[in-house]
C-alpha cells in the first residue's frame, strides 16, 4: 500500500537527453510542411507535372500522415515506441532521399506518399514516449512544452531555411534536410530512449486499421477538395463515404474482445473535452493563419524571404512565451490558463481583422503574436491532458487521436472557413472587374488572388492596376471575414472549457505500469 501512494520518479539526465532528441523529428516535420511550396516553382520547371500531379505532391503527403495517425499509434502501444520511431525514422530518411533525387512527377508522388506514412509513426511514438518518460504532472508538461516549441521552431525556420536552400542548391535539396536529422535519431535513439509497450495489447486488427485509414483520408479530401473547387457532388460524397466508414470503425471496435482503438477513452471529460478543444482551436487558426503568407507576398509584395522575416518575431515571441506555460500552472488551474488563453487570442484575431494595408502591417504583426500567445496553453496544456488521461499503456492511441484531431481541424478549417473567405473574394471581384476583360482571365482573376496577380501580368497597365487593387482589396476583405469567424470560435472554445475543465481535479499521478516493459 505505501508504495502505490509513493510519488512518481523524478526525470534522470537520460530522460532529458532524450528529450532533445525526440525533439528531432518535431521539428524536422514542421520544416517538411513549410518548405515544399518554396521549391515548387524550380522542381515544376525540371519535372514538368500536370497540375492534377503538383497538387498531389503537396497534398499526398499531408492525406497519409493523417490517415495513419491512428493506426500507428495503436502500434506503437503493441510492438513498442521506441521500435516504432525507429523503424519510422529510417523509413523517412529513405523516403527522404527518394524525394530529393525523384526523376518524375510520379516517383516525387510515390516518395511523398511514403513520407507521409513514416512521418505518421514520428508523432504519436514521440509524444507518447514522453508520457512514459516524464511521471511527474510538473516535469511532463515541461517536457511537452519544450516538445511543442520544436513545432513553432521548425514553423519558424522553415521559409528561411528553404530559400536558402533554394538559393544555392536544387530543388531536391529541400527534402535531403531529412536524411541528417533521421540519422542522429537512429544513433542517439537507442542509447537515450527506454522502450515501452502494452504487454497485454492483443494482436493489430488489419481492417480496423484499413477502416481508419479509409475513413480519415476520405474526409480530408473531401474537404480539402472542397475548399480548392468549391462545393460540388464529388467531395460531398467523399466526406459521406468517410463518415459511413468511421461508424463501420466505432460498431467494429466496440464488438471486438480487443479493439485496436478503445473508444472508452472518450468517457474521460477531461480526454474528450481537450481533443474537441484542440480540433477547434487549430480550426480557427487554421482559417485565418494560413492566409497571411498570401497576404504578405500577394497584397503586400514581400518577397518569400521577407514575409519569412516579418513571421520570425512571432514565433520568437510565441516560442518564449510558451515556455512559460510550466509556471503559470502553479498559479491557476489548467482549464483556467487554457480559457483564459483563448480569451486572449481572441484579440488577436480582432486585430487581424483591422489590417488594411502596409502602413499598418504592425496590426497583422500584432494579431499573429496575441494569436499565437494565446492558443499556446490550449496547445500546450491540451497535448498534455490528453496524453494523462488516457492510461499508460493506451498513450499511443492517446497521442494519435490528439495530432488526429489536428490535423482534422486543420482541414476543416482550410474548408470551411476558407470557403467563407473566398466566397467574399469571389463576391467583391464580381462587382469590380471590368465587362470587357477576356473570359478565361476574368475567371482566374475572379477565383483567387493568385489567379488575379497572374491575369494582371497579361494585361495592359490601366487595367492591371484595377483588376490588383481589387484583388487586393478583395482579399483583404476575405482576411477580414476569416479572423472574425476564427474570433467567434475561438471565444466559444474558450467558454466550453472553462465550463467543462476549468474546475477539472489534478489528473492523479500514474502508478508504475506493470504492464509495460522498459528496455534500456
């Protein structure tokens, strides 16, 4: 009896170490996500793919991490977490190569798919490892903090450190930033890394996991297709068809004697209430966040390297800012700090909704550190509460429904709330493009920004110069109508979780798990 009312152990130098090193693939993943569409001008020209081919080589990549989430973090629970980011890392590496030194459209598709899937078993095995190594409420929340920042590091980077790839080498040089960074995990894994695994979990069922995979990567095309083309049969039906798939996935886990996913983890308030969180958080951000890249080059005229730089302050801000989460939970409670975070962020998006133009850009600067401030206890607190909820030997499964909802959010925010804004778009550029411009013009000029900077290259000045300034006015107000739906959300996440967790008790400190084996 006293031994189970004994603290948890303190963390050992071995346990940060290997912090550092899980932090690796964090942010080499987040580089991955922000460098591709620099080097899509220069592998354009040398692989000349179609323009159905180009959008698969940047959306393949995001469709197979998110359709393997689940399943790879249920695998990591059986075969073990530590064997799983290893085999995972090496598979990226690989894959990495691949894709640097790709021939064809088709083999730079083919290598992309297979990183998707690698970079699948990175995440969950990452953060489900440091629940296992971090006992400690404290010391874990630590951890996922300095987990987390390698997230905006990776964010942050990624523009600066692509073009100067770009500026240099070529285009394939982007994808080798992978090879390095999975060769140090595969050395210094082993050596710092303790293995666990659930040693009652029963076998993987393979149609469980061929239902998940189905079911995510369904509804994410759909949507992304939906966001690109517009409302149409085709992504409806596809989001249909993976929603009838994930009830065909829930009836099978609750029939079977050992699911591959145990959905009696949502039971937990605290589990269930931080997953929606999270989803609608990075729904918000993702809506309104996502558009000022183009706003910067497309409105603006900033080069790509110098709307990288305007970013930079941000995330450095963000990145010291999150830091000192840790602290402020000795003050408050965790669904206090994330409300109020949220409350705070929601200036942000307000602020982002008064920008107008260049003279006054420090509102955009502004609203993206207020934003970025603010969701960083979500975040942060969020990943944290997900994985302590959930029993030691199910944080896999734990980790992936946290970068599964993710990555959802994420995809429904680029569909729902980008439709939203492009349909402002759309309505403005109706009203002020000139009658007489050629049709197809007037029909690129009048879907996208990019469309519209492209159509103005192939017209005379005076017209040109219209058809910017309302592209440009247009988009701006599409910016607009996007923070203030992303404000709305955001101040009503803000509110379900101090109703739901803000009086939440401290998550009891998990015993030493028999059930799981450490291998040194």
């Amino acid at each position: 009896m006293e031994a189970s009312n004994a603290s948890p152990p303190a963390a050992t130098r071995r346990e940060w170490l290997g912090l550092a090193v899980l932090m690796l693939p964090t942010v080499l993943l987040a580089l991955d996500m922000t460098v591709l569409h620099l080097a899509v001008p220069q592998l354009s020209a040398d692989l000349h793919p179609t323009s159905d081919q180009l959008l698969w080589i940047l959306d393949i990549y995001g469709f197979m991490i998110a359709g393997f989430l689940v399943t790879m973090g249920t695998l990591g629970d059986r075969i073990g977490r530590r064997k799983l980011l290893l085999a995972g890392a090496t598979a990226f590496g690989a894959a990495s190569a691949l894709a640097a030194f790709a021939t064809s459209a088709e083999m730079l598709i083919a290598a992309r798919a297979l990183l998707g899937i690698a970079g699948a078993t990175l995440m969950p095995s990452t953060l489900s490892l440091l629940r296992n190594m971090f006992h400690q409420e404290h010391e874990r929340t630590v951890a996922i903090t300095v987990w987390m920042t390698g997230f905006i590091v990776g964010s942050a980077i990624g523009p600066l450190v692509g073009g100067a790839l770009l500026e240099f080498f070529w285009w394939g040089s982007v994808f080798l930033l992978g090879v390095p960074v999975m060769a140090l995990l595969l050395v210094c894994g082993p050596l710092l890394l303790p293995e666990f695994r659930d040693e009652q979990a029963g076998r993987q069922d393979f149609l469980s996991a061929l239902l998940s995979v189905a079911m995510v990567i369904a509804v994410i095309y759909g949507l992304k297709d939906m966001a690109r083309n517009g409302v149409s049969w085709a992504p409806l039906l596809s989001i249909a068809a993976g929603l009838v798939i994930g009830m065909l996935f829930v009836r099978r886990q609750r029939r079977l004697a050992e699911p591959m996913f145990d959905l009696a983890l949502f039971r937990n308030r605290t589990f269930s209430t931080s997953v929606v969180a999270m989803l609608l958080t990075v729904l918000a951000l993702s809506g309104a966040w996502l558009m000022v890249f183009q706003y910067l080059q497309g409105v603006l005229g900033l080069s790509p390297l110098h709307a990288g730089l305007v970013m930079l302050p941000p995330a450095v801000i963000q990145t010291i800012v999150s830091l000192l989460v840790p602290r402020l939970t000795h003050y408050m409670s965790r669904g206090v700090l994330v409300s109020v975070g949220l409350l705070l962020s929601v200036f942000g998006f307000l602020s982002m909704a008064m920008v107008t133009g260049m003279d006054n850009m420090a509102w955009l600067v502004a609203g993206m550190v207020i934003m970025g401030v603010g969701v960083m206890p979500m975040m942060i607190l969020g990943t944290d509460m997900v994985v302590s909820a959930a029993p030691p030997n199910k944080t896999g499964a734990a980790s992936a429904t946290s970068e599964t909802a993710t990555e959802l959010g994420m995809a429904l925010g680029i569909a729902v709330i980008g439709s939203a804004g492009a349909a402002v778009y759309r309505a403005h550029m109706a009203g002020v493009l000139p009658p007489d411009l050629p049709a197809d013009l007037a029909l690129a000029a009048g879907d996208t920004l990019g469309g519209a900077l492209d159509a103005a290259s192939q017209l005379p000045p005076d017209v040109s110069d219209l058809v910017l300034s309302g592209a440009r006015e247009g988009f701006t107000q599409a910016l607009h109508t996007n923070a203030l739906i992303g404000a709305a959300i955001v101040a009503i996440t803000a509110i379900m979780v101090g109703w739901l967790l803000a009086r939440r008790q401290a998550i009891p400190a998990a015993p030493n798990d028999t059930t799981q084996t450490e291998t040194p």
